[in-house]
C-alpha cells in the first residue's frame, strides 16, 4: 500500500465516527472536510464512494437538468463548513475575452462559486475557529483586515465582503473551507453565462451603471445589495463592490481546472513580487470598460488593499448534504 492508501484509511475511519455525529450541520462539516483532505490521493474514490452511500454527498450533476430552452438549470447548495451558498456552474463551452474568436471555444467542465464575495462574519468565523495570523514571511502585516477596529470586525461591515486580505490570506480561508479560489476564466464563464453576454444582464451598455451596480462610491455595501448583478447562473455582485481575487492559469489556458485544494506554499522569494489575477470591476470605478466580465488586472499576491475580496470555488462535483 502507498502512503496515500494509509491515509486515505484514516480518513475512512475519522469519516466513519463522523457520519454518528447527532448534529446534522456538525456532521456534514466534518464528513465535508475529510472527503476534501482525501481527495489528492491515489485512492479518493473509495472515500467519495463510501460519503455517497452514507448520503454525506449528492451529486451535483444529478441534481441540474435541461430546461425547456436547453440550458441546464443551476443548482444551489450550501457548504456546511462556513456556510456560505454555492451555485453549481454546468460543464461545457463558454466566451472568453472582449473579441469574437474563430477559433474553437474552451469548455471546463462543472464547477461550483459562491453567490456572493465573502463577508467580514464568515472570515471572523474563519478566524474564530483557526486563529489564522498571515505567515510571517508575508510583508505589511500591518495591513491585515485594516479595516477592522482594534476590538474586531465593525457589526455595521457583518454582511459587507471582508477587504485588506492577500491573495494567501483568501487561500487560508478556502483551504479551511474545503474549498479553493477559482481561475480566472471560471470565474468568467460564471459572470457572463453560456451566451458570453457582456455584463450579468446581458449586452447593452447602460447610459449609468450607478443605477445597477455599486459603483462610483467610496465603500463596500451588503452583498447582494444589487440584483442586476446576478448573473445567468445566479451568482451576484459579479460587477460592482470589490474586485475578486481569481487564480492564474498555466499560459493563460481558459480550460485549465485548478487543484480542489488550494496550494499554501511558501513563495521562493517573497520580496520578489508574484502576481494573481484579479475580475471584477471594484466599487471605486466607472469605467465602462471595468464594467465588463472579461475585465481582468494583475495584482501581486502580497497586497492588501480596501477595493479587493474574494469568492471561493469548489471543483468536486457534489454537495454537502445536511440532514
């Protein structure tokens, strides 16, 4: 047996005294987090299998179907670690940049993203239950959650998306989570829909964008403030309030599927800057062209800033199931 095997025998034995846990919310977050610490290894379909038959899991492409227009229906689930919704992203081809290719469109196959950025409440749970602090490699601690007072998160910012966190600081709360930062172009097929429209609601460019998304203002507000934002599939906020840490793909390859983990390495040289990619035009914009789910800009992986947050993705194709 490799080392793999071993593990993955633990995991079935922790999953085991799990699926006894008489709290149904409790249950599905622990069954959730060791089907996700099993899946790099050689034998992980054993644990999916085993989380299946216990009812731990669904799959989600059961649970979409065609509808009367030959769209698959988006499906939504909740993840029981941090609670937050998932909406589940049909596999197949979509439109990537601001031209029209000739060239064969890129397909993915189906994944999930949360239908909204995450919020100040879900990271200070987050840090409750991990007392995460930023690895001491990483420069300007100082500006960790800088928005925050001295006794913590504002109540007024509970339901605002949390702010002045890294690139690594989002893949601790995803790696937490059970869940892993999206690509770049998943997070742009989950934004402009199969028809590739230009903005959630669809081509036309509005005469003032203030009255559909929150833009041109000096702060975050409330996710899901802006219904106009939500997207064919149903994630919101897709354009407006903050940019949205996404990861960087191998030669800008849109069908590129990311590790269901995300990768915490240490950086070679953390004075060195390394870049990820951010989408999503931030509440302090108004250009137009910033408006657009092909929009895209590079930010180093270190900063902190007011304008940026993130939304987790899940790349197993199941779902919790609390019950």
């Amino acid at each position: 047996m490799s080392r793999d095997d071993y593990e993955s025998a633990g995991v079935l034995a922790a999953m085991e005294e799990a699926r006894h846990e008489p709290d149904a919310m409790l249950r599905a977050a622990r069954m959730w987090r060791l089907l996700n610490q099993a899946t790099p290894n050689t034998d992980a379909g054993v644990v999916r299998d085993f989380a299946l038959e216990y009812g731990a899991i669904a799959d989600l492409d059961i649970a979409s179907h065609t509808g009367p227009l030959g769209r698959q229906r988006n499906s939504s689930w909740v993840n029981p670690v941090d609670g937050s919704e998932m909406i589940w992203i049909p596999g197949g081809p979509f439109i990537v940049g601001s031209r029209p290719s000739k060239t064969e469109p890129p397909s993915l196959p189906g994944f999930s993203l949360a239908r909204h950025p995450v919020t100040n409440s879900r990271f200070r749970r987050f840090l409750r239950e991990t007392d995460y602090d930023p690895p001491e490699w990483h420069i300007r601690e100082d500006l960790f959650l800088n928005h925050w007072e001295e006794a913590g998160m504002p109540p007024d910012l509970a339901n605002h998306p949390v702010t002045w966190v890294s690139y690594y600081d989002a893949l601790a709360y995803c790696a937490w989570a059970g869940l892993t930062l999206p690509t770049e172009w998943q997070w742009e097929k989950a934004a402009r829909g199969p028809d590739g429209w230009a903005y959630p609601w669809g081509n036309d460019r509005p005469d003032d964008f203030t009255q559909l998304a929150h833009v041109e203002i000096d702060a975050t507000c409330p996710v899901g403030s802006y219904p106009r934002t939500r997207s064919h599939y149903g994630c919101q906020d897709m354009v407006g309030n903050v940019s949205e840490w996404c990861q960087k793909t191998p030669d800008h390859r849109p069908d590129h599927v990311p590790a269901v983990l995300p990768d915490l390495t240490r950086p070679d040289d953390p004075d060195q800057p390394e870049y990820a990619i951010l989408r999503g035009a931030c509440y302090l914009r108004m250009a137009a062209r910033c408006m657009t789910g092909s929009h895209r800009r590079n930010l180093s992986k270190m900063r902190r800033n007011a304008w940026v947050g993130f939304r987790p993705a899940c790349m197993l194709p199941y779902r919790a199931v609390v019950g």
